[in-house]
C-alpha cells in the first residue's frame, strides 16, 4: 500500500514538471533565430563555394520559412495538449 501511494506521487510529479508555456515560447524564438542563423551561414558558404551570388538570399529565405513552419507546429501542439 505505502508503495503504491509512493508510485502515484511520482506520477503527479513528472505530470506537474512540464516546462511553462512561456519557456517554451521563449525557447522556440531561440531556435528560430538560430534557425535563421545557420541558413545564412549555409547560404554565404554555398556563395563562396559557387561563385554565385544569390545562394545566400535563397537559402536565408528557405530558412525563415522553416523557422516559421517550426514554431507554428509548436504553438499548435501546445495548444492541444492544453485542452
């Protein structure tokens, strides 16, 4: 008995521990700055690599909508596991 009612306890705690909807929030504007980041690194790389001047704007497009697409399917998830 006393180990069952030890059980349920960690059950409620792990269901009371997830992150705040702000933190996440938070969080997803990192990475879609980082997101966003990386493209261009990728896309001044791609310019040096070719020799062509329009990998970087392309790429750095391509990544905000990514980062986009991203964050949305993150709000959305968020929002259903609240209801």
């Amino acid at each position: 008995m006393a180990t069952q009612q030890r059980n349920n306890k960690r059950k409620n705690q792990k269901k009371g521990k997830s992150p705040s909807k702000y933190l996440r929030f938070t969080s997803a504007a990192f990475q879609m700055g980082a997101t966003i980041w990386l493209g261009n690194l990728l896309g001044n790389w791609l310019d040096s690599k070719f020799d062509k001047d329009f990998w970087e704007s392309t790429v750095t497009l391509l990544s905000v909508f990514m980062a986009m697409y991203i964050v949305i399917a993150q709000v959305i998830k968020v929002s259903k596991e609240d209801d």
